[in-house]
C-alpha cells in the first residue's frame, strides 16, 4: 500500500515538472483576425438514374468560382472531382437564375409516366435557396439553367462513342 502511495507521490509530482512553462499569448485575438473564408454553395444540381441508361451525377456549385462533381452512373467519369471555373462563371450563372425568376418556378414539374430521370436543382440567393424537381413538361426556362449547369460537366458525363 506505501509502495503504491510513493509511487503516485512521485507521479503527480513528475507531471508537475511537465507543465509548460511558455508564456501565454498576450493578445489571443490576433488569432481571430485572420480571415477565413468558407466558400458558399450557390448551385445544386442532381439528375437520377432511369430504367435505361441515363446519366446519374451530383454538381454543387460554390461562390468562389469553385465546383464539386459527383459522378455516379452511366458517366464517363465517376467518382468526386474539384473543378475551379473561369473567375465571374458563377456571378454569370447568379444573373441567369435571377433572370428567369428561379423562386417563382413551382416545387415540382412531374406526370404519371415512367422511365424518366428527375433533375434537382437548387438556387442558393441572399440567404434564400429553393429547390425544383423536374421530372416532367418543366418550363424551357428551367430547363435552359439545367442546361448551363450541365455545359459545366460536359467532359464528366458525356461518354463518347467508340
């Protein structure tokens, strides 16, 4: 029992002889003022699969000209991939979504049919993101900003003929 009590004596008092001895920052929030910046997501589009061969991919577009793509059937690529774009591409985009009144698109476009792949597409502007299903007769101008994100995966999705 003495054996066990020297041997936490002598334990305690050499953990006390670790404690650092560095002086503390005198001005911690120098730290704080470094700036950090968290790119924001703008733009998320997701197209399903179909019963046939329909591409299935993920975009997520971000404020600092900056995209993720998640390819994940029927695509030329698969897999996750960065991609950064031509500085003002997403600013170009932004205007194209406020142009066509992307909030005033229904929640869902969709029919009883079958077999179709279902585009999702979100808009993320002034803090207020919307997101549209599009599986059915959804309005040319959707569909054109569907189109302009697509454009930016092109060389993803599109498998070339052999």
């Amino acid at each position: 029992m003495k054996v066990k009590s020297i041997f936490l004596w002598v334990l305690i008092c050499t953990l006390g002889a670790c404690k650092s001895r560095q002086k503390p920052m005198s001005n911690p929030k120098v730290v704080s003022d470094i700036p950090v910046s968290t790119p924001l997501q703008v733009i998320k589009m997701e197209t399903t699969p179909c019963y046939g061969r329909c591409p299935a991919y993920l975009v997520t577009i971000f404020d600092n000209d900056s995209l993720v793509y998640e390819g994940q059937r029927f695509v030329a690529k698969e897999g996750i991939s960065l991609k950064k774009l031509p500085k003002g591409t997403v600013q170009g985009l932004v205007e194209q979504f406020r142009g066509a009144n992307f909030f005033k698109f229904q929640d869902q476009y969709t029919a009883n049919v079958s077999d179709l792949p279902t585009t999702y597409i979100s808009f993320t502007d002034a803090g207020k993101t919307k997101r549209v299903m599009d599986y059915y007769r959804a309005p040319e101008t959707l569909r054109k900003l569907e189109d302009l994100v697509a454009d930016l995966v092109k060389e993803e999705v599109e498998i070339k003929e052999k």
